[in-house]
C-alpha cells in the first residue's frame, strides 16, 4: 500500500516535560510541567513509529503489571507525541464550545450522552479553569502572565477554539482514562491477531466475539484541505491525537504487503517488511534460533 500521508502533514503540541498530579478526590492526571517547553510538530511525518510505540506501550501495559514500569512507558510516549486530546475527541463536534451543552459519541470513558460545557471542561482543567468569555457567538478565553501561550494560541488560532485550549499548559487528562485507551488499542491489534491465526479453528461464536471486539472508536471523522507548499500538500484537520493514532493503525492494520506482526521472540510489535515476515530483525531470529537450539540440546542431554 502506497503511502497516502507521504505528502501530508497535520500539526500537534507537545511539551518537553510531563507530570503526575493528584486532584482533592485522589484521581491522578498528567499535565505539562510549568517551565516546559512547547514544540508543534508534524504527526504524519513519523506516524508508522508513533502507531507502532503506541500498540508496544499498551501491550506492555497488559502483560505486565509494574505500576513503575507502565507509568515510564506513558511518560516515554507522552514527551515524544503529547496528550491524547481527550477532550476533542469524545464529542461529536470539536466547536462544542460555541453551545452550552456538549454531546458526546459512545465511548469507554463517560457514561454521559451530554452534558454542560462548563461542566465538561471541568474534566480537562481539574487544577485553574480557563476564564472564558461570549461575545455575538466568538468565543475566547483569557491568557494571562505567559507570552508562550499567547504565542501558541496565536499560532492555532485557525483551529477549533476547544483544541486550541488543549494545548494550553493548563490542560490535563486523567491518567486511568490514557492507561486504558493504551490498552485498548493493543487489544484491538491483538483480536486481529488472534481472528486470523485461528481462522480454521475456531467456530463461528468465537469469530463473532471477535469481530464484535474490532467495533472502531466511535471519534469525530477526520476532514482535510489542501495548501500549496512546497508541493500541493494535504492538510488532515485531526482534531485530537487519539483520533489520528486511531486512523493512521487502521491504514496500518489493513496494509497486507507490509503487514504489523508481533516478533516471535521478544514479543513487540514491528511493520513487516514482507507478509510473511516473523522476526522484528536479524538479530531477533538469531537469538530465537540459538535459543530452540539449546532447548533442543538439553532435551537430547536428557
């Protein structure tokens, strides 16, 4: 499958670090740090290596269960591709903020179909709430004391007024809700996995309980327009990065010429060059086959 992103490009905000705070009802968010450093970066530009880092650090999170080790793993992700935008993605329009109540799609994270606005932010600025402002249906929020946000706001000041909030060094999300949508994907991947490998075994129940598993994310689609750069580019309006990640792993799950594989012996996953490609390197395979060789000599030492 030919690139479809290789003259492509859609911004996203990430902070150069991360932490962990505790609210007054003991949930546990990450928020930028206060002296962090914003950069805006392209998603596209690497997107196969932050789809693949994504599925390992969920995998990691399912098999093992060191709190230390799953919370190194989120942090590692976070600092290189920024929070997810939670609070874009969950609704059914990204301009929720021009109305007074938000609508919200099925998801795994509220159970509400809606709810206010003010109370909706909440969610998102648990620490110091934005003050925002209406004026004949514009509407804005203040900045004040920190030039960098001025600047970044000025900066997205084409995107959706709730997006451009996201990347303001205020905003948090809470980390059960990251945790889980980690897991979430590696375990969509891994029910692929599974369907496909016991195709001829299982019956038709146990296809069934799998394809139910498949149910995509249900997330605002996507839009696009196209800007003359240094070439005619298409500009993918992702208004959160969970949704990007969504759709750049189903362009990557249904590629069947470079097909994602889990490595026979260390167990991550890795883009294969080939479909029937077992091993995420040579050394990977060099490894597995000196370990079935010792296996193979003790069982005759025997």
């Amino acid at each position: 499958m030919e690139n479809i992103f290789k003259r492509a490009s859609s911004n996203w905000v990430k902070y150069s670090e991360y932490m962990m705070i505790e609210d007054g009802d003991g949930t546990w968010y990450i928020q930028p740090a206060s002296d962090a450093k914003v950069k805006i970066y392209n998603i596209l530009e690497n997107y196969e290596t932050m789809v693949i880092d994504a599925l390992n650090v969920g995998l990691l999170c399912i098999n093992n269960h060191n709190e230390e080790k799953q919370q190194q793993a989120i942090f590692n992700f976070i600092s290189n591709y920024g929070l997810f935008g939670f609070m874009t993605a969950l609704p059914t329009t990204p301009h929720f903020m021009n109305y007074e109540a938000v609508y919200l799609n099925k998801n795994r994270y509220i159970k509400h179909e809606t709810m206010s606005t003010e109370e909706y932010l909440k969610l998102f600025f648990p620490f110091e709430m934005p003050e925002v402002s209406s004026f004949k249906g514009n509407v804005s929020w203040t900045i004040s004391g920190d030039k960098d946000m001025m600047a970044l706001a000025m900066t997205m000041d084409k995107r959706p007024v709730a997006v451009n909030m996201l990347f303001q060094r205020e905003y948090a999300e809470r980390y059960d809700w990251i945790l889980k949508q980690f897991k979430n994907w590696a375990f969509t991947f891994f029910t692929t996995v599974l369907y496909y490998e016991n195709l001829d075994s299982d019956n038709e129940t146990a296809r069934e309980v799998y394809r139910e598993a498949m149910a995509a994310f249900d997330g605002i689609a996507p839009t696009y327009h196209l800007e003359l750069l240094d070439t005619p580019t298409m500009v993918w309006d992702f208004h959160s990065l969970l949704l990007g990640i969504q759709m750049m792993f189903s362009f990557m799950l249904v590629n069947d010429k470079n097909p994602l594989r889990i490595c026979k012996h260390c167990n991550t996953v890795f883009k294969a060059s080939r479909p029937s490609a077992v091993f995420c390197s040579p050394q990977c395979k060099n490894r597995y086959n000196v370990y079935k060789s010792r296996k193979k000599d003790k069982k005759q030492d025997i």
